[in-house]
C-alpha cells in the first residue's frame, strides 16, 4: 500500500501521454452518453463488463475502509456502492482532488481568453500587494510553474516523508496568499517538481483576480452547471478565497463527471469546456515528481501521470480518488477513510471489463453483486462487552490533558443517563483560535449514534459514535467522521482518577496520552 505523505488534506491525479486519445469513438461522442440530470445506470454485463469481479471488488472495499466505489462505462453507471454509515447521496470532501476542479477552472478561463497565456508573470496579478524576497527568480514565475508545481518556492509539506512545515504555517497564517507569496526561493522556476499546496491556492486567488468571483461561485456557473453538479460545498480562506489546494466536497457521482470531461477531451454534451492543447499537455506530461515511491510518476497541470498504466486520476488524501481508464472507456470514483493501492486498484477495475460489447446476461451475478451492495450499505450491530462497575464511577467526570499531538484538552463521557454522549474540547480550532466544545451521542448497543447533518455542509460536523467496553477498565469508541474520509478509534482506560488516552494520528502513528480527572 502506498501511502502519500502530502500537506493537510492530500492530493494527487494521474494523467498518461495519449490518455484520451482512444475514448472519443463516435458511438462515445453521441450526446446520450454524457449524463445530464443523473447518470444512466445498466447492468455490467450489458457494457461488457464481469459482475462477479465487479463483487470482489465491492468486499476489497471494506477491507481499504472505503465509503464509496462507483464505476462507469461507456457513461453508464455499472456499480454504485456505499459502506455505512457513509451514504453516496451525501456530500464527501475530496481534499487535494480540489486542486483538478480548481486546474480545470484555470483551463476555461484560457479557453475564454480571461487568461492571455499559462505563461503570465503570477506577481503581475498581486502587484497591489507589498510582497517579501521578491528577486529574479520569483518574478519568472509563471502561472504554468504553479500548474506543474515547479515554482522553486521554499515549501515543505510532507512530500516523500519529512515535515509538513509550509501547509502548518499557511493554514495558520491570518493571510494565506500572503504567506505564500512572501515565501523565499529554492530553486529557480521550472527547475525542480516538488508538491505543493500553497501553489494551488494561488491558483484559486487568480481565478478570483480574473474574474471578480471566487473560485466556487465560477465553478458553479461554468462547470457545475453544465455538468448538472447542484450541491457541493468548499472551503474558503479569511481573505474568502476557495481553497485551492483542499476543501472541496462533492457527491460521488459528481466526482465521475470530473473525470467523464477529461475522458471526453474536455467536452461534454455539445459544448467544448476545455481547451484542446490543455489536454494535450496533461496527455504529455513530462515533469517529473522525483517520487520515492513511485520513480515513473510524471506532472502536468495539476494532474499526475503514470504513462505505463495509461490511467488518470485525481487523489486526494486517504484516497478520494477519481480514476479515468481511457482504454476501457471507465471512470472509477473511491472514498475512503484510509490509503488505497492505485496500481492495485486499477489494475484490477481494468480486469473487470473483458468486452468491448454487451457480454451474455449473467442474473446470479447481477444478483450476488447487488447482495454485496446492499451489505456493504447496511449497517453491521457490534457485540457489546459486559458494562464495570467503573462505568458509573466514570460517567459525568471531565479528564483533562496537556498540550501536544492528541489535540485534545478535555473530555467527558455521559454513559449512564438517558441520553449518553461524548463531550471533548479542541484548542485552537474554534472561531478566533478559541476552544472548539464539541458533543456527540454515542451509541452503547453496538450501533451509531449520529450527529444531525449540519446545514449548510461543514467539514467535520457530521459524526457517529458507538462505543463498547473493551475490559473491565477500558472503553473504546469508533468515531466515524462521516463524509470526511476519516474515522479514529478512541481507548481510555481508567485508573482511579487518571485516564490514559490512546489513538492513532495522522499518517497511523500511536500516541498515548495521560489525563487527570478535574472533579
């Protein structure tokens, strides 16, 4: 499993040289094929495609702790899964995917002809802002040096392990265009590859300076609303610049529309979005990632290429993943709350196509791959170990912790009254860097207990809980963040008026962290 350590919210796509060549037959071009309210859904079969490798598919999910599989082919639906107690008509964030939405709204505005040239100077669009270090090398950056991350600004964010120093310092910075652009020079521009995030929120603040909007509001007139994307929800900065690098949120479904417009060349229905030659630029990229873990990754335009698998996707971090397999005429839609194999999954979503045409009806097949859809749909009843006497001792206690990793300063579990909750407080992350109290019903008979959707849509505000315990001292809770790609497992055991905290953070690492009861 590969395991991409990049900036806050991780993304990535894979474009290949040719990719899209081969996907715009003339059968594909009718306009009965690109989706309009909703996408047309068929049997796998009848689009040459193998139901029981399309099951095993669905129960490889459950062990990558995904939230969604969608695939299609030939623009039809052949298989639309969700694993509870996410649902795929909820919205999910697609963390760094974001950057391929925000990429793509770069691409119309040169297109319109808003944006003369990917070429244009990028300290030219901020010239009413006083900006630090500024020296010959980061005036010759360009618009296409962001788009193909070679800018050479000084960042670092986690890229082949390492810290995550710049993504920490934007996010925490009153102003993140500014902190970006006042960053020094490493390289001279187009000289090296390395990831960056900040680099794609300049992106988003250009498609502002361009065109008086935010990067959401244009998407929304001229992407969303030719591709009858209605819902979605993304992020904005303290300046109300759309996050350029990470935020957005999208239905599955609309995800594959993303991914259909690149497989269709940039064109969808009768209108040409994108212009041709961006296309071919992301078909030839030549920029090379200097990977560890993959030496032949290849960059362009905010895509990444893998050219000797000929697929493309966009990744985002705990792979939100949209992948576009031109020579089977696919698009492949992944959420999840973990990392994901993308060699192994293409590889193996390949396989399920073995026809160009409608292959023989298969009704055990469809009918086994709907049981799987259905399981993976329904919430599973955990078994529930006997309650201690400590339960009550602890219940309606507050334990409080130290400052470090956890993030966590306080927290209090209610387990005896009618209505049993969690209650934690995260320092720093409420309005004004104040103390975030946050509150959660918790389920103790082996199901979710869930918070109601927040509307509008909020990152991290839509939870479950169930908890259980796990000895005579320790509880353990499962937190689902529920269209967030994450989960954590929570396990505090009790001794006297100690508390020991244990979880894993980010990227799986262990921590363990000792609290002490406040009454």
């Amino acid at each position: 499993m590969v395991r991409l350590r990049i900036g806050v919210l991780f993304f990535a796509a894979v474009v290949v040289a040719g990719l899209f060549t081969s996907a715009a037959s003339a059968e594909d071009a009718g306009l009965s094929r690109f989706p309009q309210a909703d996408w047309t859904t068929a049997a796998p079969e009848a689009e040459g495609m193998d139901s029981a490798a399309l099951t095993k598919l669905v129960a490889a999910g459950k062990t990558m702790r995904f939230d969604s599989l969608l695939i299609t082919r030939h623009g039809r639906v052949v298989l639309d899964a969700s694993y509870a107690p996410y649902k795929t008509d909820e919205l999910h964030i697609i963390n760094s995917s974001t950057k391929a939405v925000v990429a793509t709204l770069i691409a119309i505005l040169l297109k319109d002809g808003v944006l003369d040239s990917l070429d244009h100077s990028v300290l030219d669009f901020f010239k009413d802002r006083k900006i630090d270090n500024v020296d010959a090398r980061k005036q010759a950056i360009t618009v296409q040096h962001l788009l193909n991350m070679t800018s050479g600004l000084d960042w670092d964010e986690g890229y082949n392990g390492g810290a995550e120093t710049s993504i920490v310092g934007m996010t925490r910075s009153a102003d993140w265009v500014q902190y970006i652009l006042d960053r020094p020079m490493a390289h001279a521009p187009g000289e090296t590859f390395y990831y960056n995030s900040g680099g794609s929120h300049l992106l988003s603040a250009i498609v502002t300076r361009l065109t008086g909007k935010s990067a959401a509001d244009f998407a929304t007139e001229r992407l969303f609303k030719p591709l009858g994307i209605a819902d979605h929800s993304w992020f904005k900065d303290r300046q109300g610049i759309s996050g350029g690098g990470f935020g957005l949120a999208l239905k599955p479904r609309d995800m594959a529309k993303i991914g259909y417009l690149y497989l269709r060349r940039g064109r969808w229905g009768e209108q040409q979005l994108l212009p041709d030659n961006w296309i071919e630029a992301v078909n030839h990229a030549t920029v090379s990632m200097n990977s560890t873990f993959d030496p032949g990754l290849r960059y362009a335009n905010q895509f990444w290429t893998l050219p000797d698998r000929n697929v493309a996707m966009t990744v985002g971090y705990h792979c939100q993943v949209v992948m576009v397999l031109p020579d089977r005429d696919v698009v492949a839609v992944m959420t999840a709350r973990d990392f994901c194999p993308f060699r192994k999954l293409a590889n193996e979503i390949s396989a399920t196509v073995t026809s160009d045409d409608a292959l023989p009806a298969a009704p055990e097949a469809v009918a086994a791959l709907a049981a799987a859809v259905s399981d993976t749909a329904t919430e599973k009843k955990d078994a529930v170990g006997a309650v201690p006497d400590i339960a009550a001792a602890i219940s309606g206690k507050t334990y409080s912790f130290p400052p470090g990793p956890l993030g966590v300063s306080a927290i209090k579990l209610d387990l005896t009254g009618s209505d049993p909750h969690v209650e934690w407080d995260l320092p720093g992350q409420g309005p004004g860097g104040r103390t975030l109290h946050l509150q959660n019903p918790i389920g103790l008979d082996g199901s979710y207990r869930k918070t109601t959707p927040p509307h509008p849509w909020q990152p991290y505000a839509y939870r479950a809980m169930k908890g259980s315990w796990t000895d005579a001292t320790t509880f353990a809770i499962d937190v689902q963040f529920i269209g967030q790609g994450e989960e954590r497992n929570w396990r505090l055991s009790f001794d006297g008026d100690k508390v020991t905290f244990r979880t894993k953070g980010r990227y799986g690492k262990e921590l363990a962290v000792e609290g002490q009861a406040l009454n």
